[in-house]
C-alpha cells in the first residue's frame, strides 16, 4: 500500500522533474526549428538592431536574416552609380556576429527605387542599369548572401496579360526578357547564392489566389524550360487574420507542382494582420496564431521548404503611417512577439508547427 510518505515523496519528486523540465533554458525558435531541419528567421533593420532588449530577442529567435527595407535600389543605389550598402552591410555584421545565415532583398522590384531611375532606363544603354547594378550588388555580397529574392512580385494576373506578369515600368521598357536577363546576371555575380523568385499571391483560398498560382506555375515551369538559373520559389506568407483565410487543399496541390519542378520553397515575410478584429487583444491574438498555424502547417509538411521568415520579429516597430487608422487606434498585433519583446500565442503556434 502507499504510505503517506512515500506518496509525498513521489509527488516531490514528480513536482521536481516537472521544475527541471521548466528550467530547460528558454529555447528560440531557431532552436526549434532546427530540429526539423529548417531556418527560422526574421526580416530586421538597422536601427532595431541598437534596442538592447530587441537585439538579444532576435539572437534568440533568429538564425536567418533579411533587410526589411535597407537593400532595395532606393536605400542602396540613391545617387546614380554610387552605391551604399551600410544598412545590409550593418544587418551582415550582426547576423554573422550571432552564427546566422543572410538573405539578399531585393535585386528587382517595381517599387522602392531611385527617383532618378525610370528617366535613365530611357537611354540607349538602358540595360546597364539593370545589369550593372545586379552586378554590384549581388557581387558585393557574393559568398555572404546565401540567397537572393532576384526579382520581387513580377506577377500580377490583374494586369490582363495572357502571361500573367505585372505591367510595371521593366517590363514596359525591356518586355519579359528583363526577367531572364536578371537572373543570369545574378547567377554569374553570384555563383554560390540560391536565387528564389519572390511573391504574395499564392497563399490564400480566393478565385483571385487560383488564378496566380496558375500564373506561378505557369511562368516558373517556362522559366526553367528556357534554363533560367531559378532555384526556389519565395512565398511572402502576409496573412490576414480577419480577411481570406488559407485553402489548405489548395496550396498543399501548388508547393507539391513546385517541388516536382525540383525548386526549394521559403516562407519569407510571414505576418498577421489583425485589423477588422474585435477590440479584445486576446482574441485577436488567437486569430493571428490559428491563421499562421494553418498557413505554416502546410508549408512545413511540403519537403521543399527550407526556411520560414517572419516580416519583423517583434510588434515593437509596427507603426508605419496608416496601420494605426486601419485599426482605429489600436496597434498591429502580427508578430511572434508583443510590443515588450514577449513571446505572444502566435510565437507557440509556429513553435508547434516546427515541432
Ligand atoms: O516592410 C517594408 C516597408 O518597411 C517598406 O517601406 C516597403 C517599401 O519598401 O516594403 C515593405 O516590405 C515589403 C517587401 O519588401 C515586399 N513584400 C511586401 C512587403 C510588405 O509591404
């Protein structure tokens, strides 16, 4: 029979065991998800980086890397033919200093250029400045840069173009050659990199979504017929707590027609938005960690997928003008942690998908 003494001894000893397991230091997710063989990590920016309590979150949580704005043309490239790369160069030094690996966004995007670039992409030798920058840049960053977003949301069915791609000022200027054109010459800048093509459109369950997964499969399976040196399909993964949700069914069927392509698979900016929620923080915060659970779930069942980055780490720097009116006063909620650097239900949701 159990004696009163030796049940006290074996619940101190159950309550013991219980402690140390609690008092396994604080895994990040990197640490998590390393385990399954992928990469969690995070898109950053400098000035973040000078916020002591973020900092050490982010070598926490963090063994990938991205610039959130500071290696677009417009930070890196403002004066015609003279480059900066302090920002990636900054972000570099820390990932390094902290054993992470570095990815390169962006080569080429509609958006986030230099004032100065649509009027001298009118010249005769305009194609030098899509050439020579990928160049520079993919070559400064060469052996450093373990993958680039090459070119970033080129598709856009919208547009009404039977090939899918977006109308914007390159392919107006050069035609869908620019596209090809642009990854060989980061494929010759940077032999060592990974180059991924980068886009939004394919997570969620609309009509809309059907359509550019069409038009995704579409234009890398061509791509890579014409030997386009395209290594990995980027997915942004921007959610949206309160809008259209993830078709599960479906996306598992695209990251399964993109793996037969023999191409790796990211999630590269992974966020929540919470606006159109109730007031209540809680059930907001349910939302956000069900919708990336559901969204993640799928990504990490596919082989392809080797890495998950989140757009930030930390609610703490969301205020971009606007965010705050599209919520009526409240703050952005879409991160794995709150605003003091707390890991928040959508932190144990991905913890869970990488287990
Ligand atoms: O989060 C980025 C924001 O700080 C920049 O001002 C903006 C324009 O450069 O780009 C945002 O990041 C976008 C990314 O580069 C591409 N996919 C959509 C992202 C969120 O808008």
């Amino acid at each position: 029979m159990l004696t009163r003494r030796l049940f006290l001894e074996m619940a101190g000893a159950a309550a013991t065991l219980r402690a140390s397991f609690a008092a396994v230091p604080d895994e990040g997710l990197r640490a998590i998800a390393a385990r399954r063989g992928i990469l969690y990590g995070c898109a950053a920016a400098t000035y973040e980086l000078k916020d002591s309590t973020f900092a050490a979150a982010l070598a926490q949580e963090a063994a990938i890397l991205s610039a959130e704005y500071e290696m677009k043309r417009a930070a890196i490239e403002p004066v015609r033919g003279s480059y900066d790369f302090s920002g990636g160069d900054g972000l570099l030094a820390f990932a390094r200093a902290h054993g992470m690996s570095f990815r390169g966004h962006t080569l080429v995007w509609h958006h986030s250029n230099p004032p100065w670039l649509e009027d001298a992409l009118q010249s005769a030798d305009a194609e030098a400045f899509l050439t020579n920058y990928i160049a520079a840049v993919a070559g400064h960053y060469e052996g450093r840069v373990t993958s680039w977003d090459v070119v970033n949301e080129v598709l856009q069915p919208q547009d009404g173009r039977a090939d899918g791609l977006r109308n914007s000022f390159w392919l107006k200027r050069f035609g869908p050659e620019y596209i090809d054109l642009a990854f060989h010459t980061a494929r010759s800048a940077a032999p060592h990199a990974m180059l991924v093509y980068n886009d939004w459109g394919c997570e969620l369950g609309a009509p809309d979504n059907d359509r550019f997964r069409a038009a995704t499969l579409k234009f890398l399976d061509d791509a890579l017929a014409r030997g386009v040196p395209i290594h990995a399909l980027g997915m942004q993964g921007h959610l949206s707590a309160f809008g259209t949700q993830v078709d599960q069914k479906k996306l598992s069927a695209f990251l399964e027609a993109v793996r037969r392509m023999g191409l790796k698979i990211l999630v590269t900016e992974h966020d929540v938005d919470d606006s159109g929620g109730p007031l209540d923080v809680a059930v907001r915060d349910r939302a956000v960690a069900d919708a990336s659970r559901r969204f993640l779930d799928v990504m990490l069942d596919n082989p392809a997928t080797i890495a998950v980055l989140t757009w930030g780490l930390s609610d703490r720097f969301i205020d971009p003008p606007g965010w705050r009116d599209r919520l009526a006063g409240r703050y952005p909620r879409m991160l794995p942690l709150d605003s003091d650097c707390a890991r928040k239900p959508m932190w144990r949701a991905m913890a869970k998908a990488f287990a």
